[in-house]
C-alpha cells in the first residue's frame, strides 16, 4: 500500500514542540488515527468522526498500528532541525519563498499550493508558521504516514 498524506492547521504558538503535544493529544482523545479510524480524511473538518480514544496511551496505540503507523500526527513525537523519521522539520525559508513568493505564507496559500508534500518521504513531517495581515497566526504540520 502507498504512504498517505496528513496535515493540520492549529493556532499559532511561539513554541512549536508544545503546540505538535497539544495536536497529538487532541487527536488521540478524539480517536482520529489508526487502527480506531483506518484511513482518516484531510483536511480534519468540523464534525469530522471522533470516536474517541480505543487505547490507553499514544505509545500503545503505535504499537497497535504497528508498520502502518497511525497515519495521523501520533507518529510524529519531536520537533527537529533536520529531518527524519517521527519528527517534524521546519520547512526551510528558501522552499516557502520558491512555493509562495514569501516566507510568510498564508493559510489560503498553503491550502492552494502544498507541492512540497511531493519532497517529504513516509513516517516525515514539516511544519510552517502562516500568517495572517502580516502577523503569525497558525501553525501548520504536514507529512506521509509510514504505508
């Protein structure tokens, strides 16, 4: 089977790790990951399923998954400078100014261009501030499930 997409918009924080905790936390509790939900639709929308959480920890719940991963942010445990498998990677200014023509996106822009998602290998994850007049207004975390 081939890997599959997810991503996430949430509201901005200064610290990124922090904020990818709370998204993991909120999507485990809403049950929003595999093997609860096998393939999940992105983007997440507002009334989407959440069954709630089938396992007593994020850890068990990969481990239930299993090589599959949970094809959801549960995989992803870290922010880090470089990337790698279970961790999110800031996407490199450079590559926002060639996507978008700044390094301040937008969330209008990202949702209109994610053709870096064609650079980001299975069990990865980047991440992006975007803004809104100028200022930060979300984060944005983006990545290949590990099937």
């Amino acid at each position: 089977m081939g890997a599959h997409p997810y991503w996430y918009f949430v509201k901005y924080q200064p610290n990124p790790q922090k904020a990818l905790d709370e998204l993991r936390e909120s999507e485990f509790k809403a049950g929003r990951y595999n093997p609860v939900i096998p393939f999940l639709d992105f983007p997440v929308a507002p009334g989407a399923p959440a069954p709630g959480a089938q396992h007593s920890s994020i850890e068990e719940a990969m481990e239930d998954a299993a090589e599959d991963g949970t094809r959801s942010i549960l995989d992803i445990h870290a922010i880090a400078e470089e990337a790698d498998f279970f961790v999110a990677a800031a996407l490199p200014g450079e590559v926002l100014e060639w996507l978008y023509g700044t390094a301040q996106p937008s969330r209008e822009m990202v949702e209109q261009n994610m053709d870096f998602l064609a650079d980001v290998e299975r069990g990865h994850c980047v991440y992006m501030v975007v803004y809104k007049d100028g200022k930060p207004s979300e984060l944005f975390f983006a990545g290949y499930s590990f099937d």
